[in-house]
C-alpha cells in the first residue's frame, strides 16, 4: 500500500518547534455566544422527534346581554425534527505512523474530534442561511411552515420577520434599520389581534450577527459611546463631502439598549445581519442533541482489527449525532 502521509514527515533531523502551528490555534471551539440565539439543551432518544404546541389561547370580547358566550376554539401546532449522523475517519499506514519523525500524527488525528464542538454553531449557520452545503443535507421550515425568515405577512406584520436593509455604510443606516427591526418585534400579534411580544422582553437586548466584513460600521454604531468625526482639508467627513442638512450627530447613544455583537467570517454578504431579542422564553433555533463525540480506533498494536492486520492501514475515527431546529421565530429578524 501506498503511502498516506506525505514524505514531509518522514525526513530524519526534523525540527519540531512548529509541530503544533494548528494545535495552538484553538479554532475549534465553540463560540460562546451561541447559546444566546440558540438552545442547547434539548436532548434526543431517537433518529427523528414529533413536537407540537397549541397557538395562543383566544381574547375575551363582550358578551350581549341574552347571547350565548362568544367561543373561538383552540389550534395546534405539529412539526418534525431529524437527527443526523456526524462522522470523520483519518486513515493512515503504521509504518508511516512509525516514521513520522515529528510523532504529532496521532494527537494531530485526533484533532477531528474537537471538530465536533463546532457542529452546533455549523448547524446553526445553515439554518440562519438556509444552506445545505457545509453540514446539514436539508433544512426544515418554521412550525408555522414557512422559511426561517420571511417577506410574507407573519405574526399579522406586514414584512413578517424580514426588515429591508439600508445599507452598513454609515452608522446612521445600521441604526435605522436596528430601530426598524425593534419596531418590527413590537407589531408582532400573537394571532388572535394583540401585541405578541411584551416591552420588557423587547428591552432585554439583543443580539446582532453581522458579517466580519462590517466589523467596523457595527462597533462604532454600538460600541462607542462617543464618535470622532474626521473632517479632510476638502472639508470632507470620512472621506465624503456631506451635502447640505445631512445629519452629523455621531454623539449619539443608544442609552439603556443591551447590544451584543457576533461578527462573523461565516456570512460573506457584508450587507445582510441578524437581529435576536434575548429575553424570549423561546430561542429561535434549537439544537437536538442525540449522542456526544465518541471515539473508535483501530492501530496494529491493540490487534483488534483484521483490517489492520490485513493492509497496514490504522485509524482513528469520531462520531456524534445531532440535529437542527428552527422554532417559532418571532425573536430573530432579517436585515436583508
């Protein structure tokens, strides 16, 4: 059998001072922010889960005198929920194993499990973006069957959970839209006519997932209490010539709002974020946890494989099954 790692390692004399280059980086860890907009903690027992929910009880309204009592009667909700499998196999030779002159192969293999702490914030990007092309093979509507996000008329809004950008050039358009969205939370209806969201749950704060991209617009528009403008000797603020009665306020804040930023080199459309309220009783997207990380290997000398024994060929290989689920998202908004 042919060789698996390449000759790079095998090289008598090897310095070792950068063996652990991507060792040190700790890039696959969890983000901890991520338990802000999604719920980690529902636990699976099978390969698919059936949930439901009764939609909100009705309103009173008068009753006429010699009338019967008005009655609206009760809906539900059912909507399913899928576990997948997730795995990764790293093979190679023994004799390559043997060689390896900087002995990081193992350690460095095992690299894959760690890989699975990121599988709930992966499952959560596919969601939000409705992709099936890093991890998950497909991706479920809303309990109410539609997408994640929608134009459509939603919670009785006109634009349902969708807010049409401004744009994340200046601080002003990020601030317009973030307003924009917040009074979007407030014309929510619970589907019988009234307000769905209460105001101290609005004013929890919340949190935006923004490009990396717009890093800067994001911070100066939230993070900085005071703004410094830069003025050239065009007479020109950041670079542009503001025309007449254009706003020039950048001292403003945003007093009493709890604001937290996610950038992300996971959304590349610079123009396209995401607003979460943080104090509703239920996250937009959960995560369905079946099985943690579990580790299986095969190498020559636990003499446990015919494989093995067979080929040369060891492994080391890691597992864990989870899925994804989008709940009713009358907390997360669309700025796109």
């Amino acid at each position: 059998m042919s060789q698996i790692l390449s000759n790079n390692l095998l090289v008598n004399g090897l310095r070792t001072e950068f063996v652990d280059t991507y060792q040190a980086i700790k890039n696959r860890q969890a983000d901890g922010r991520l338990g802000l907009v999604m719920d980690l903690s529902l636990k699976a027992t099978n390969r698919k889960h059936t949930f439901a929910y009764l939609n909100a009880s009705p309103h009173p309204e008068e009753w006429k005198h010699g009338e019967s009592i008005p009655t609206d009667a009760m809906q539900s909700v059912q909507f399913d929920a899928d576990v997948w499998n997730w795995a990764r196999r790293v093979p190679w030779h023994k004799y390559d194993r043997d060689d390896d002159q900087t002995q990081s192969l193992f350690e460095m293999a095992r690299m894959v499990g760690e890989g699975h702490a990121l599988i709930p914030e992966r499952i959560f990007f596919n969601l939000l973006l409705d992709d099936t092309t890093d991890l998950l093979p497909s991706v479920p509507n809303a309990p109410d069957g539609t997408a994640f996000f929608t134009t459509n008329t939603r919670f009785e809004a006109t634009g349902g959970n969708t807010v049409t950008k401004a744009g994340v050039t200046t601080i002003h358009d990020i601030r317009a839209n973030y307003y924009t969205a917040l009074e979007r939370f407030m014309a929510f209806k619970d589907g019988k006519g009234q307000p769905l969201l209460n105001q101290s749950i609005i004013d929890s704060g919340v949190v935006i997932v923004h490009a990396a991209a717009s890093t800067e617009v994001f911070e100066t528009a939230f993070l900085q209490s005071r703004q410094i403008i830069g003025i050239d000797a065009a007479g020109a603020v950041g670079g542009t010539v503001l025309a007449a009665g254009a706003s020039t306020n950048l001292n403003q804040e945003i007093s009493g709002r709890n604001v937290v930023l996610w950038g992300t080199s996971r959304l590349t459309t610079a123009d396209e974020w995401y607003v979460f309220l943080q104090g509703v009783p239920k996250k937009a997207t959960a995560l369905l946890d079946r099985q943690d990380v579990q580790e299986f290997s095969a190498v020559a000398s636990d003499n446990n494989s015919d494989s093995v024994r067979d080929t040369g060929t060891e492994y080391i290989q890691f597992e864990s099954r989870s899925g994804g689920i989008i709940a009713l998202p009358f907390g997360a908004i669309k700025v796109a």
